[in-house]
C-alpha cells in the first residue's frame, strides 16, 4: 500500500510540468499567438492557399473568443478572423464568409465597447458590405435565379448604399511626410480624424498602396506625386478612387521589410520600411540566393494586430543545390603553401546564469537567451523640454548622458546599441517602445531626471513597469507621461497590458541592477547620494515592450547640490559609466558571455 501510494505521488509530480506545459500551450496567449502565425502563413502562400484553410484560420480566432470570452485577446481575435473572413470571400466569392465576417465585427463592437479596435468596425464593416467576389464567381453568379425582394424600406437603395459606404464627414489627410529612420525610411501620413484603411503590396514595380474611405487630401496634395532621390521610397502619389476613397501608392526599391501602426493626436498612418543591406540594395546578391519576402514585421503578442489587407508576395524559389565554394590558396614565394593548424582552444561547459532576484528562473534565463541590443531613450525632447530648473533642461542633460552611455557600450561591450533620438527632436512615448520592438532590442533603458515640489528632495531611482504603490511614484509618472497620446477609452487596454506583461520580473531585476550601479558608482564622486530604490508605476514609455525594461532617475534638478553635479561633464560621464555598470552586470547574469578583450582582435 505504502509503495502504491509512493508512485501514485511520483507519477503526479512527474505530471506537474507536462500539466503546466500544457496549460501555457492551450492560454489565450498562446493560442492567439498560434492563430496569428497561422494567418501569416496563409498570407505568404499567396495563390496556394484553398477556402477550407482560410475558414480554419477564422475558425482559429472564433475558438479563442469562445474559450475565453473574457480575456484580452478576444477582440484582438475577432477583429482578424472578421478580416481574414473578408479575405475569403473576396477570394473565393462564398456568401457564407462574408456573412461571418460581418457577424465576426458585429460582435466586436457590441460585446467589447471599450476595446481600441472598435473605432475601426464601422470602416471594416462597409468593407465588408461593399466587399466583392472575384471575376469568375460574378460572372457565375449573373445567370443566378433572382432571390426574394427585400422588405420595404422608407430609403431606396441607392441612398442606403451612400449611407453605408460614406462616412458622414469627409477625414481630411493634411500631409505626407517622409523621414530617415535608422536602416530605412518612414513615411506618415496625417489625417484630421481616425480612419479605417486598406493596404496591400503589389510587384512589378514594387510598391505598397494604401486606401483611405471617406477621406479628401488637402489642396496641396489633390493628385501629388512626391519624388525622392535617394531609395526604399522613391516616390510617394495620391490620388481619388470611388465613393470618396484616396489611394496613396508608395514606390518601393531595395526594401526588405516593412510595417504599419498608428499614432494619436493628431491620427498617423505610419510605414516603417527597412532597407536591404548594402549589398543588396546595390544590386549584387549572393549568388543563387532567393529574394527576400515582404512580410509585416513581428506583431507583439499582447495587442498584435496584423494588417490583415497586405497581400504577400508568392513565396521564395527555393535555394540551389548545396555547392562547395573554394577560397583560392594563398601564393607563396617557394611555389607551395604550407597550411599550419591552429591550435583548438579547450573546451569549456557554457556558465549557467544565476537565479532572478526572487531565487527562481524566468522563462528567458530557462531558455538561456543573452544580450546583444539595447535601445537607449533619452527623454522628452524637442517640444517637450522636461524640467527645467537650476539652469538646465531635462531633455538636454539626458541626451548628454544617453550618449556618454552609447559611446561607452560601443567601445567596451560587445552589444548593439539603438538611440531612440540621437539630437533634439520630440518622439511620442509610444513610439520610443516601437522603436525598440522594431529593433529586435533585448534591453530597453530610459533616461530622465527628476524633480519634486520639495526642493530638499534628491538622490536617484529606477522604476520598471507596473501599478504604482506609492503617492511619489505616482506623482513621477503623472509627470513623464504627460506628453502621452492616449484617451480615457483606453483605459482598460491599457491596464490589461500592465497586468499581463510578462517581463515584470526580469524588468525588476534590471532596475535593481541599475539602482545598485548607479548608488555605488556615483558614491565615488558624490558621497552624499541618496538610494531612493527600485519602485513600480504605469509609465507610458514602458508599455508594450517585448524585452526587460526600465527607467531611470539619475538625479533632481531641482535640487542645488544635485543640479551643480550635474552641471560639470565628469559627473555626467560617471552617471554614463555607472549606468554602463548595471548593463554589463545584467548581462552577466542573465547569460555568461565572451568578454570584448577576446574577441577585438577578430573584428
């Protein structure tokens, strides 16, 4: 008995992880993160993909909704499966989907009121409606037996479809603007309103179109064609469709990928495009190797929403039988060449990363993932000065330091380092963490200083992402995240990505670090610094990032003694340094790594 009972216990234990595995596979999270990889496969098999795998991936996005009615994916799920159903009809011309897909935004916007997609069902839904069948199915469906007439209605048809196609106010799209961003160009478009919008690739010449219902260009811009000189966008045209729709078709060359988001107050349309390699972009690929694929950028799990209207190239040709590519042997004086064997360095087991803070294991030091990119945020700037107090600015002194901080990682770690400004220029704070997803950043660290009513208040402290727990960590957020864009109907999106973000404790951790690095390094030149801690609040720049992040305050300036530091370069290098600290000892911890000393001689 006492033995059945010791494997019955045994037997559990051993069930416990395959359990939990099984419950992390079948979360929303998961399940949604599935649902979108399913689409975009869908979406990169072009002509190959059939009805019935269409209707899967809808079916896919609908089990979410009905699994878990209350979770923060469920209208994520059906504003694509409503989408991707459009897709099926207009393709495969079945009634069947777009009824679903009608019945799909219906549902979004009765049950999930509050969800930041509801602004966009209208614009989808006359989509929908006005939506139509390829050319072949039209044509079968002339011949069609007449179906019973509508019900009597007090609007004749016409009037009904104006009604449902055009949006009582015309959005007027006051500038198009193109812009270098760091391995490419962006393009925005700003408009006077939200509006829904079409987008879709096309080749032959390359190029990506966007359509706006309901929407009129500015004077300026009625039927403009901007040219540009250099590549990726060459040149931007407007120009008027149907039933108030303007067509804005963006000329592509040497772009590998691109994405597209939105921006608030005023509403931007924005485009990322990322620029081939040089090599590429010069012409010269290597040989035999296939074309690279435009797809949308990687969309964050928690609110990823794929622009469900880009159409994807047809798929890579694929790569040439593997050849054996001979390097020519170095020519030596005698006629021979004498090759000497390196000696092979010994082999040593990989160093295991130590425990987070709270003695266990996050998933990233599970999977042994290291550090090789950072973003650096310098905060506020151009519009937005910080504060201002003691003869300097806020936006000014961090950029100072943020550059010290880049210039110091560069030159002794081996990491890439992203600035999110690297001069004097205003970036929303949602777009700082954009900029940082984009990049692909596995830290992202954002530089402020603080300021308090109490003049006698100084010393530094870090805070990563969560809800406040103290009246002075809220008071700081309040602070920093007045430049935001967002609107009171964002609340609970907002909330709900605070709730799940997944990198709370690794992002504590970080914070940690740097709080200790920053008190021990500025100790030597200011041996009254003060350690206020780590602490939490609801930072804006924080939100959504898809990698361990913090912010940082690395002293008052409305304190004088803090403020007369501050003022001299060396202290401001000895913030750069201190702050070096904390990411090399986070590095560290996470994953052990090759020290820069022993591989500069390889670069």
């Amino acid at each position: 008995m006492k033995l059945r009972c010791t494997a019955l216990l045994v037997l559990m234990l051993l069930a416990l992880p395959a359990a939990e595995a099984w419950a992390q596979a079948n979360s929303p999270q998961a399940l949604y993160t599935a649902a979108l990889a399913r689409e975009r496969t869908l979406r990169d098999a072009a002509s190959r993909v059939t009805l019935q795998q269409l209707r899967a991936g809808v079916a896919a996005y609908e089990s979410i909704v009905r699994r878990f009615p209350r979770s923060g994916y469920s209208d994520n799920a059906l504003w694509q499966g409503g989408n991707l159903a459009i897709v099926a009809y207009e393709r495969f011309g079945q009634e069947a989907d777009k009824r679903t897909a009608i019945r799909l935004l219906n549902v979004l916007k009765s049950q999930y009121p509050s969800s930041s997609l509801v602004p966009r069902v209208d614009g989808a839904l006359r989509l929908a409606e006005n939506a139509r069948p390829p050319a072949p199915a039209r044509a079968q469906a002339k011949p069609a037996a007449p179906t019973a007439p509508a019900p009597a209605s007090k609007a004749p048809p016409a009037s009904r479809e104006a009604a449902s196609t055009a949006p009582n106010r015309r959005v007027s799209i006051r500038d198009v603007a193109r812009s270098p961003i760091p391995g490419g160009v962006r393009v925005t478009i700003e408009m006077d309103d939200e509006t829904a919008f079409h987008v879709e690739r096309l080749d032959d010449p390359a190029r990506v179109f966007f359509d706006l219902p309901g929407t009129e260009p500015v004077a300026g811009l009625r039927d403009a064609s901007l040219r540009f000189e250099d590549d990726v966008v060459r040149e931007v045209r407007l120009g008027r469709h149907p039933q108030n729709t303007t067509r804005v078709v963006m000329d592509m060359e040497g772009v590998e990928d691109y994405s597209v988001f939105t921006l608030y107050d005023p509403f931007r349309l924005v485009v990322d495009f990322k620029a081939l390699p040089a090599l590429a972009r010069s012409g010269a690929p290597a040989p035999g190797g296939p074309t690279p694929a435009v797809t949308p950028a990687a969309a964050n799990a928690a609110n990823a929403v794929l622009d469900w209207a880009v159409a994807s190239p047809p798929p890579a040709a694929p790569p040439p039988a593997a050849s054996t590519v001979r390097t020519p042997a170095p020519t030596a004086t005698s006629g021979t060449a004498e090759l000497k064997t390196l000696p092979t360095p010994p082999l040593t087991a990989p160093e295991v990363p130590t425990a987070n803070a709270n003695g266990t294991y996050s998933l990233a030091r599970q999977l042994g993932l290291g550090i090789s990119r950072i973003v650096i945020d310098a905060g506020h700037g151009g519009r937005d000065p910080g504060t201002m107090a003691n003869g300097l600015r806020e936006s000014e002194l961090v950029l100072d330091v943020a550059r010290r901080l880049a210039a110091r990682l560069r030159k002794d770690m081996n990491i890439d380092v992203v600035m999110t400004r690297d001069t004097d220029v205003f970036i929303d704070l949602e777009e700082r963490t954009a900029i940082a997803n984009r990049a692909g950043a596995d830290l992202f660290l954002s530089i402020h200083a603080n300021s308090a009513r109490n003049l006698q208040a100084r010393g530094v402290e870090t805070y990563f992402l969560n809800f406040a727990t103290d009246p002075e960590a809220e008071a700081v957020a309040a602070r920093e995240n007045a430049t935001s864009s967002r609107r009171m109907h964002q609340l609970p999106n907002i909330v709900r990505a605070i709730a799940l973000n997944n990198k709370i404790n690794e992002s504590r951790d970080f914070a940690d670090t740097i709080q200790r690095a920053m008190v021990q390094g500025l100790a030597a030149r200011n041996q009254q610094v003060i350690d206020r801690g780590v602490k939490q609040a609801p930072f804006v720049v924080l939100i959504g990032a898809e990698m361990p992040s913090v912010l940082a305050e690395i002293s008052f300036l409305t304190n004088k003694q803090d403020a007369a530091l501050l003022q001299t370069p060396a202290y401001r290098q000895q913030i750069a340094d201190s702050l070096f600290l904390g990411i090399q000892r986070y590095q560290q911890s996470v994953k052990k790594m090759k020290s820069p000393s022993t591989t500069s001689s390889a670069r």
